[in-house]
C-alpha cells in the first residue's frame, strides 16, 4: 500500500470513530495542499491539523474544531465556518471571501494578511486576533461580535455594521 493510499484510508477510518463528544476525530491529520472543495467536516476534531494550502471552497466546517491548526494561506472562499474554534490558528493569508464565520471563536487567531472580503463575522469572537494588513472589505459584524482591540481605524472603516 503506497503513502498516499495509507494516508486516505486513516481519513476514512478517522471519519468513522467519533469521540464521546460526537466530533469526528481527525486530530493532527495533514491535509496541506489538497482540494477539499465541497467537503463536509462540520463537527470534526482537527486540533492542531495542517491544512495550509489547502483548497476547501464551499467546505463545510461548522462546528468544527480547529484549536491550533495550520490553515495558512488555505482557500477558505465561501466556506462555512460558523460556530468553528480556531483558537490559536493560523489562517495568515488564507483567503476567507463570502465566508460564513458566524459565532466563531477566532480568538489568538493569527489573520495577517488574509482576505475577509464580505465574511460574515456576526457574532464571532475575536479577542486578540492578530489582523494586520488583513482585507475586511464589506465583512459584516454586530453588536456581539468581539473585535480585538488592535484593529485599526483603517480596517473598522472597511466593515459593514448590520443588526
């Protein structure tokens, strides 16, 4: 069995044993580079996963969580995020357009330089996020999302305030 056969079938087998908490147990898999379109991964454990340069439009990974992962420059366009943690992950240059981030945790996430063009951020809770030189263009918040303190003037220009 090559690498990439054994690789595949660990994902399958991961999918089928869920934890006491009902995530689907994909810890610490590497899934860089690979094209995740369309993929369903809501509710799946992947603390401390890499998927940097991974293609996941239109993926689902709501209420998943994401604690430490390595999604830089991960292709997040369109994707549905809400309720996800990422908790000390690193979205640095991922492209995150017409995300649905509503009420995720993006607490010490690190968002340098990504692309939240027209995410919707309702909700979500951003303590601490590192966001320089990240695009909020048309990103939608309210009253109960959490921006982190450092935002500039600049970036809070950019978003869209909406009830």
């Amino acid at each position: 069995m090559s690498g990439t056969q054994l690789r595949n079938l660990m994902v399958r087998v991961a999918r089928l044993e869920r934890r006491a908490s009902g995530l689907i147990d994909l810890k610490g898999v590497d899934l860089s580079g690979r094209d995740l379109s369309g993929k369903n991964f809501s509710k799946t454990d992947l603390i401390g996963a890499n998927l940097s340069n991974a293609k996941l439009f239109d993926a689902d990974l709501s209420g998943a969580d994401l604690t430490g992962a390595n999604l830089r420059d991960a292709n997040l366009t369109g994707a549905s995020l809400s309720g996800a943690n990422f908790t000390w992950a690193d979205l640095s240059g991922a492209k995150l357009r017409w995300a649905d981030l509503t009420g995720a945790n993006l607490t010490d996430t690190n968002l340098i330089g990504a692309l939240l063009i027209a995410t919707d951020l309702r909700g979500a809770n951003l303590t601490n996020a590192l966001l320089k030189g990240a695009d909020l263009s048309g990103a939608k918040h309210n009253d109960q999302t959490t921006l982190p303190s450092k935002i500039s003037q600049a970036q809070i220009k950019l978003l869209i305030k909406v009830p």
